[in-house]
C-alpha cells in the first residue's frame, strides 16, 4: 500500500479559509472545548490561520517522529492513528471521527515532534491548526491555558483505562472490555454497536492477531453473548457481558 501525505503544496487538498469561515465546519470547530471558552474576536482571529484539507483514503496528515507546527481538528471521515515500532511492525493507536482533535497535544511539547503516524481510513475534511497561534493564545490568558490543561487532563484519565485495558493478560478480556467501551452508558439490555475499525486493526490496537480477535468473537457469539453481521454487533444482554469482565 503506498501512503501519500498532505502537503500545502497539495493545491487541491488545501483551500484558504475564507472558503469555510462561518460554516458548519467552523461551527464544529467552535464547539470543540479547545474552543468554545475562546473570545469571539480571538476565534475570528485564529480562525484567520485555519486550514482545511480533504483527504482520500490512505492519505497521511503527518509521519511519525517528524516537526510538529500544526494539531488537527476531524470535520467528517475517519482517522487512523498508528505507530512502527523497531521492527517495522504497524501498531494501531486510535481512531478518529467527527468532533475529535488529533496531535493537540504538541501544544504544550517541547520539542513538538509526532509520536506516531495519522491515516485518512475513508475520504475525510480535516481543520490544519498552527500550533503558534494557539499557543499565542494561551500565554496570553490564564483563563484559556485552564482551559486547555482541562482538556488534556480528561484525554490522560481516557488513556489510563485504555493501558489498562491493555494490561489484562487474557485476550477474552481484552475483547469484552474493548467491546464494552462501545456501549452507550445506560446499556442493560439489548444493544447494537458497530466496530470503528475493520477487524485486523481492531485486533492490533488490542495487541493481538486478527485470528486471535476472531476467535475471540466467535466464542462470545457461541455462547450467546453476541450476534455478528459483518462490523455490526448485536449483544444480546449487556449485563451479562459486564459480569464477565469483573
């Protein structure tokens, strides 16, 4: 698979903003909590900086271990976020939909370098935020840099649990967890969920071999704990699938 990556010398990619200003996806991007405390003159004036960049399938935002100067804000599409380790192998981190920010947390790194590499899974609109600007912002107010620390605390409880997850030594577990965290929160009884991620990245993130994750799957819908169409899952009585990860 060969992976390109957007570049402002992307001409088609890259359009200035006065092309979205005042748009749903300005709208969006304002309702982020990076965001929604900012002054409306400061907005505007950030605003003024923001890019937006279209991207086709297996189209790289940044590569690993490179300058970071800008963080991103997903518009629609989806995102794949992913690591090589020294052997090359593909790790899968995260994914990323609608309303998410990925790499905000250059912001506050010194060097700004990203950890890992950022992958349009299906055609995707993406806001390009300069780093500088934002942080021109934040050391202009006590208020704004509260605001952001808020945020980046709420990311490091969210990754907390996903390392704990990741330190249960059993694969059943791992897979009941994660399927768990696709739950809406007041699941009882018959729910529905879809898989952010095909299968074989689903089973990286969860550091195992997609046979493995099938497998997996497979036992849980034997024993009456799941329905399987395709990346849609049915679990029958989400209680029970609780009780099994106590």
């Amino acid at each position: 698979m060969t992976l390109s990556i957007a570049t402002s010398s992307t001409a088609d990619n890259i359009v200035h903003h006065a092309a979205f200003c005042g748009d749903d996806a300005t709208e969006a991007l304002r309702r982020h909590a990076l965001f929604n405390h900012l002054s409306d003159r400061d907005f505007r004036a950030l605003s003024m900086r923001v890019r937006r960049i279209n991207l086709s399938p297996h189209e790289l935002i940044y590569r690993q271990d490179t300058e970071a100067h800008h963080f991103y804000f997903v518009v629609s599409g989806q995102l794949r976020l992913y690591r090589l380790d020294y052997s090359g192998f593909e790790r899968t981190l995260d994914s990323l939909t609608a309303g998410d920010c990925l790499a905000e947390v250059m912001i506050y790194a010194n060097p700004a370098r990203y950890a890992c590499y950022a992958e349009a899974l299906k055609p995707s609109l993406v806001l390009s935020i300069p780093i500088d600007a934002y942080r021109a912002l934040i050391r202009s107010s006590t208020d704004y840099a509260e605001n952001a620390l808020a945020h980046f605390a709420a990311r490091a409880v969210s990754r907390f649990h996903d390392l704990e997850i990741m330190t249960v030594q059993s694969a059943r577990e791992r897979v009941i967890r994660y399927l768990l965290d696709l739950l809406p929160a007041d699941a009882k009884q018959e729910s529905e969920i879809e898989l952010p991620l095909p299968k074989c990245l689903i089973a990286s993130r969860l550091a195992m071999q997609p046979e493995t994750f099938s497998r997996q799957l497979n036992e849980l819908k034997n024993n009456g704990l799941l329905q399987v169409y395709g990346s849609r899952l049915v679990i029958p009585d989400a209680r029970r699938l609780m009780q099994l990860s106590r």
